[in-house]
C-alpha cells in the first residue's frame, strides 16, 4: 500500500482525535510526555500512537479514552466531543444534534432526545435520570428537568 494511511474513526473518534490534539498543545505537552503518563498511570500507548490516535489513524477504545481524560485530568466528555456549545455536533449513531443539547446529555442531564409530549418527556426524563445516575444524583435532574419543562410552558 503506498500513500498515508487512512482515517479509521468515525465522527466521535474524530472529535477525541481533535481533542487529544487540543489538550496536549494546550498543556504544552509532546507525545512522549502523554506516552510516559500513560504508561505511568498503568495504560501504556506508545507515542506514535499517540500521534495516529491524534491523527484519526488509531481508535480509541473506552479503557483508552479513560486513561487519556485522567492524564490530561479533564472529564471524559471532554474528549469525546468539541469543546463549545453552539452549532451541532455529529455523533457516531446520534447523528447531528445541537450542542447545547449535546452537552446536556453528557452531564446526564436529559435523554440526547425528547419525546413531542410534555408528558411523555416527563416519563422519559425520569427513566433517563433512573437508568443514566446514581440514586444520589438523581434528584438534582429531576429538578433541573421540571425547570426545563416548566420553562417551555411559560
């Protein structure tokens, strides 16, 4: 095979890509340095991966992306999707969703989708927050949630 490889990452795998290239730079940190952190904390990637993990080359998988977020010290959310929350941002199986949304989602603050009726939404928000948080977290959303609807009616 002659030329580049090619990228091997769908949408999420191109914003960790992106992401891992943003923090890195960000904190000033070369490949080797991610690497030496890595294997340090118990997940070693070489540098070169590093480099085609940045450049949509290597996949990352979820023992992959935890190490990363806990080396860089961000949640893991901040890798998997562009940091900012305005447009939309494509998902592998979500397809284009509006950040905000998005984001909201991330936190576990609200299903990724809303069901038409308020009260199906109600229903849905209260399986989401069941299935999605712990038992302590739970309340928090619930009231975040009847904030949120109670602003769509007003």
């Amino acid at each position: 095979m002659t030329g580049r490889p090619k990228r091997v990452t769908g949408p999420s795998g191109t914003h960790v890509a992106s992401n891992v290239r943003r923090l890195r730079a960000a904190l000033g940190w070369s490949t080797y340095k991610v690497s030496t952190m890595l294997k340090e904390s118990g997940r070693p990637i070489a540098a070169s991966s590093i480099t085609n993990i940045e450049a949509g080359r290597r996949r990352v998988d979820a023992d992959d992306l935890v190490a990363l977020a806990v080396v860089f010290d961000v949640n893991p959310s901040a890798l998997l999707f562009p940091l900012g929350d305005t447009g939309t941002i494509e998902l592998t199986g979500g397809g284009s969703v509006a950040a905000t949304t998005v984001w909201e989602w991330a936190d576990g603050e609200r299903p990724l989708r809303l069901a038409e009726d308020t009260a199906e939404q109600t229903e849905q928000q209260a399986r989401f927050l069941r299935l999605a948080r712990p038992a302590s977290r739970r309340q928090a959303g619930m009231d975040h949630i009847r904030t949120a609807l109670n602003t769509r009616r007003a």
